[in-house]
C-alpha cells in the first residue's frame, strides 16, 4: 500500500493489488488523495471547498468509482470470447494492412502501428496489441454478443467489494444507447467497442478483477478488503466468497489468452518488455492506452498540442509468477500517455516490492 501511494503521488490515478488466490486487496490508491483527518471534528468550509472545487477531483475513489475506457487491457478476455463462439482458432491468421474497414464503407478504423504487423495469429495481436484483429473480431461478432460475454467478466455490474462505494461503469447494449442518447446502435460503434475504447468504461477494481477472473481460468470471488474479524479472545478469517464461474466449452482457450499476456512481457517485440527486463519472477500482462478524445482519421496524434486533461491515459494490468500466480494488479495514470512506458514501470515497481518483501520475510 505504501509503495503505491509513493508511486503515484504528485501524479492523478489508480492501483489496485489483489491477491489472486483470494481476491483479497493488498493495496488500493486513489491519487490524489486527501487527509481524512480534516473531517474528524468537523471540517471547515474553507478546506472543505478546496477539496470538492479541486480539479483534480480527490475525494472521488478512483479504484472504485473511477471509470475509464479499459482500452487494450481487455483484449485477452475478448480473445477468450472470439475462441468460444469460434470467430477466431488459435491457428487462423489474418493479413495487418494497419486499418480495418467494415465491408461497403469507405472509413478505415486505423491500427497504432500504421503500416501494420502483418501476419496475425491471436497470440501476436495481443502481445503486439493489434487492434486491427480485434476490429474484425468484434465485427463479426456484434454488439449483443459482445455484451452478453464480456459482462460474464463483470464488466458493467458491481463487484461486490466490501466498502460499498463502487460504480457499475458501463458495458455498452443497443438498449443502453437507446436509452441514453435515444439514438440506433451503429456498426461503427461496435469497431470501438472492439479494442476497449467508444461506450465501453470500467473501473480499476472492475478492471483488476475481471484480469484475476482470466488468471483462475474463470474461478470468480469477491473482492474483499476485511480479511478477518476477532477480538482479545477470538480471530475468525472470513473465507472467500466464491460465485458461479464462467466455464468453456473448451478449457484451453484460457491458456491461450494467459499464453499471449506472457508475449506482451517475455517476447521480443512484446508492447511491455523493456518495463520488465531482468525480473527475478516471471510475470505476464497487458498494455493499453485509453483516447481521451478523437482523433481524425489521417491525423498523427500529438500530446503537446493537446490540454493535459484530454491527452491519452496509460493502462496496464499484469500479474505473476506466471506458472502459478500470486499477486494481479491495475495501474492507471491519468493523461500520462502510453500504457507500457508509463503504467507498466508502476507495476513493476510493486512487483518487485512485493517478491522483495516476501524474500525478507
């Protein structure tokens, strides 16, 4: 908990640290924060309205009320999607012009990379974060389904953590738009939603939660911070609230998500590997880098000619050891740009921390 709050203080976001086998939370920041102290015997209006006009929003949980578009830290789970309802195999490959383009529509939907990567099997496009095969994932699955199986996830529902204060964020429906905008669901929408970004918001524990769902293979407990109740005389640990798992038709498939998550830090052209080199555990996760804003088809994105509040957040999640895991983390740092140069040092950071203190001890 210390070393998060030191990593991102002066700096506005997120970290949430689970334990993977409990769902337990061994760390959680909203930075920035405030003293909690001015609100012991009663705060003045003074201070109390510098903490409610700041713009930099302290009193807001971040990690459980935060909501930000997950971006490409989602794609292993959308991976999983496209392999059960048998959009995608694990042999199939697709050719990476570095743009999408829904058939009879002159638009393209671009990749990060511009001349592309090639040729793409599900494994590359989530170490490399190609989003030109989730575009066409998503496209050929449609919205309805993709609603339906990222919300087995939890994505758009509450975890259930035990504080209470969370929000839902949002997995978009044609029902949810109908409703807020009173406007159809277009194709184009879906292409968004397909690498995390449009309607599609989650929060940091939603987000750290439905990563730890992936690393147990669909085993699925609450999130929780009480660990154990007692008195002088007794000591009750409070055992794992444990709810209906997601199962497969094929078990495999898990793997091959969790396989591609260890090529974003282990492999060579891998979004994450500099941030990671020379651990002493081997860990696995994955990248993302959240639009603020649109950007307009040919243009480059340029972060100093943009006002800080609408440049790019960096996203990260990961957990390790990879072969039998331990600890599943989130990161977000708001407007800070790339998630694999800015988010990941942070988890990697409290990686070390945590396997250091373990040697320790």
């Amino acid at each position: 908990q210390l070393e998060a709050q030191r990593l991102l203080a002066g700096r506005r976001g997120s970290a949430v640290v689970l334990d993977a086998k409990t769902s337990g939370v061994l760390a959680m920041v909203s930075s920035p924060s405030y003293d909690p102290n001015l609100f012991v015997n009663g705060i003045s209006s003074k201070n109390y309205n510098k903490l409610l006009n700041s713009s930099d929003r302290p009193l807001i949980n971040r990690a459980t009320k935060g909501v930000y578009p997950p971006a490409s830290t989602v794609k292993p789970q959308l991976a999983v999607m496209g392999l059960e309802l048998g959009k995608i195999t694990a042999e199939q490959r697709m050719w990476d012009p570095g743009w999408f383009q829904i058939p009879n529509t002159k638009r393209r939907f671009r990749d990060w990379k511009r001349w592309g990567h090639g040729w793409v099997d599900v494994y590359k496009a989530i170490e490399q974060s190609v989003d030109t095969y989730f575009y066409k994932l998503a496209y050929e699955t449609g919205i309805d389904e993709m609603h339906a199986y990222m919300s087995k996830f939890g994505f758009g529902k509450y975890t259930g953590i035990d504080i209470h204060e969370e929000s839902r964020a949002n997995m978009p429906s044609r029902e949810w738009k109908r409703a807020r905008y009173r406007q159809p669901w277009w194709q184009g929408d879906t292409i968004s939603v397909g690498i995390g970004q449009g309607y599609w918001t989650t929060t940091p524990i939603q987000l750290t939660q439905a990563t730890n769902i992936l690393v147990n293979k669909g085993k699925i407990i609450t999130p929780r911070i009480l660990k154990s109740v007692g008195d002088a005389n007794s000591h009750i640990g409070l055992p794992p609230q444990v709810q209906t798992p997601i199962t497969l038709n094929n078990d495999k498939n898990w793997q091959i998500a969790l396989d591609g998550m260890y090529g974003v830090i282990n492999k060579s052209n891998g979004t994450a590997r500099k941030a990671f080199e020379d651990t002493t555990y081997v860990a696995a996760g994955k990248s993302g880098t959240a639009q603020i804003v649109s950007i307009a088809e040919d243009a480059e994105y340029d972060a100093e000619s943009l006002k800080e509040k609408h440049r790019d957040n960096a996203m990260f999640v990961a957990y390790a050891p990879f072969e039998k895991p331990e600890i599943v983390a989130s990161v977000v740092v708001e407007n800070a740009g790339g998630g694999s140069s800015n988010a990941a040092p942070v988890i990697r950071e409290l990686f070390d921390s945590y396997f250091e203190s373990k040697d320790t001890f």
